[in-house]
C-alpha cells in the first residue's frame, strides 16, 4: 500500500445497537473473538498503545497500535503500523445510526508507503483482509 492510493473504505451495517458494535471494537475480550486473538491489551483512550505479533507464512508482522482518536460510540482511530518494516497509516472506525440499523465505516489511509514487495503489504491483501473481518468475522460475531 501506498501514500498516492485512495484510502480503503469498507462499509457494513448491523442490526445491533451502536453500543454493541463500540464493545465488540473497543473491549478487549470482545476484540479477541472477531479480530486478533493475540491482542495483549487494549484500552479504547488516546495515546494507548499495544503491540502483539501475527505470522503468516513464515514471516513476522509485529503490529504496532497506538490510539489516536476517540469519541465513544461514534469514532476510533488508530496509527497502524509494523515494527521492522517501512509504512504508516492511520485505521478510522465511524459509527452512526441509518434508519433502523447501525453502520461502521472502516477508512484505512497510509500516510508512508508500505513494501510493496511484501504481499500482506499489497493494497488487494489490504482490502481482502478488511473485508473479512468486518463482513465477515465481526459480522458473524455480532449477530450471532
């Protein structure tokens, strides 16, 4: 991924209440079920930061999350980015109300190009990745 490409935007609605969805991204126990099982900690405040590994392949990714940006039940932001590897960006998850369902839009910009030599680097893993985990797992956790 890289600074010049258009931020990721991945749009779901659920039919849960804000305060659910605002738990399922902001409690850690919650967070557990749906997104990285390994998160070591999380505190939804600005300046709270955490740092836990994934592998993939054979290879490390050790992320880096620091919280940028809060206004419960509405906003949370991260800056995003992993130790060892060039690449910066910042993930934003809006909440807000449409008719009888609530709605999440997940924006994910980068702010410093990634390697594009790595694929879970590439924006269509980027995307493929977002996808599931609010389409799918969180999604699938919600309304359950």
């Amino acid at each position: 991924m890289k600074n010049t490409d258009d931020p990721i935007v991945i749009e779901q609605t659920f039919n849960v209440s804000l305060l659910e969805i605002w738990c399922a991204i902001t409690e850690l126990n919650r967070m557990k079920e749906w997104f990285f099982k390994n998160i070591p900690s999380f505190e939804p405040k600005v300046g709270f930061e955490t740092r836990f590994i994934i592998k993939n392949e054979g290879r490390i990714f050790p992320h880096i999350w620091k919280i940028v940006e809060i206004d419960p039940e509405k906003r949370i932001a991260y800056n995003w980015k992993y130790e060892g590897y060039q690449g910066d960006s910042v993930v934003v998850f809006d909440l807000s109300q449409d008719k009888e369902v609530s709605k999440l839009t997940l924006t994910h910009q980068v702010t410093e190009d990634f390697p594009q030599n790595i694929e879970e680097f590439k924006r269509e893993s980027c995307l493929q990745g977002w996808k599931w985990f609010i389409k799918k797992s969180l999604k699938d956790y919600l309304e359950k």
